[in-house]
C-alpha cells in the first residue's frame, strides 16, 4: 500500500472530512486530495510527523519508497538535491499515473531514464 492509499484509508477510518485534515496540516485540499491520489507527497519531514501524530502511527509506517528516497536524498545531498529529486518524481509520476503516455511511451521513458543512470555512473567513476 502506497503512502497515498494509506492515507485515504486512515482518513475514511476516523471521518475526517478532507478539509479538516488539510486545515490540520497546513496543506490545501488540493494537495491533500493529490496526496490521495498518488499525485504527490508530502515535501516536509514535518507533514508526515503531523500525520503519524494526528491518525497515532508509527511515522515509518506512511513512508512509501518514494518519500524514503527523497528523505534520504536529503540527509545525503542537502535540501537542493531533496528539491531536484521531490520535482523529478512528481514529474513522472504525473506522466506515468496521468495517463498522457501510452506503454510505448513509458518504456521509451524508462529506457532513456536507466540509461542516464548508467551515463552518470560511468561519468562518476571516471571523476575519481
């Protein structure tokens, strides 16, 4: 289950109504909705402490893959790098989830995406 998904099912648990949840957190509807939805998440450490604090989880428990990445992008590369990779995602996960590719177009995407990787890989190794 997705960071999304649990939210939408711990909010729908304790009826909380979308708008008092988004006014609890500082956050506006539309984002709470996009939360939801899988759209986007969260930008703040702090957001996800509110979360945890308001439904009484472990924080760990809403993190999904993509906020652990972008939490550890942070701890690692500083808040510029958390900024670029949290812009990245949202990006394709507006391209993947938003239905505005088709499968070849995904997997165009995920081709050149991994063989960018593999460019700055090499790139690095040559540095040192």
């Amino acid at each position: 289950m997705n960071f999304g998904e649990k939210l939408k099912k711990l909010r729908a648990e304790r009826h909380i109504k979308q708008e008092d949840l988004a006014e609890l957190l500082g956050v506006s509807v539309r984002s709470l909705s996009n939360y939801e939805n899988g759209l986007r998440f969260p930008k703040h450490k702090e957001t996800y402490e509110k979360l945890a604090q308001i439904f009484q989880v472990d924080y760990n428990y809403l993190l999904d893959e993509q906020s652990n990445f972008v939490h550890q992008v942070y701890r690692e590369s500083g808040k510029q790098a958390k900024d670029d990779a949290y812009a990245l995602l949202n990006s394709l996960t507006s391209l993947f989830v938003g239905g505005k590719l088709n499968a070849d177009e995904r997997d165009e995407i995920m081709r050149l995406l991994q063989a960018a990787y593999w460019q700055a890989k090499e790139q690095e190794k040559s540095s040192k």
